[in-house]
C-alpha cells in the first residue's frame, strides 16, 4: 500500500507505518510512471515499423 501521513488527525492510515518510505515512491512515481509510459509508447511505435504484420495481431 502506499499511502503517506498529510493530515492531522490522519485520515490514511498504513499498518506498515512506513510513513516516509512510502512519500518517496509516490513522489517518485510522479516522474516515472510518465517516462514509462512514453517508453511503452515509443516500444508500441518501434514494432509497428519492424513487425511484418505492421503491429496487427497475426490472425
């Protein structure tokens, strides 16, 4: 679960308590989830140059 304590009174709770382990990974999640992403995209676009198939499924 990731979820980090910005509140008082708490209003998310983690039974980890890993309070500050998990802001890293959110704060981090906000750079690399779009980097994936544009990385998946740009995998998408490769195979549709190089697949014979022009990246449609083989029927």
């Amino acid at each position: 679960m990731a979820a980090t304590l910005i509140q008082q009174p708490r209003y998310v709770d983690a039974v980890d308590e890993r309070w500050d382990e998990n802001a890293h990974f959110i704060a981090a999640a906000r750079g690399t989830v779009p980097r994936l992403v544009a990385e998946i995209r740009r995998l998408r676009q490769q195979l549709e140059v190089t697949s014979p198939t022009n990246g449609q499924e083989a029927k």
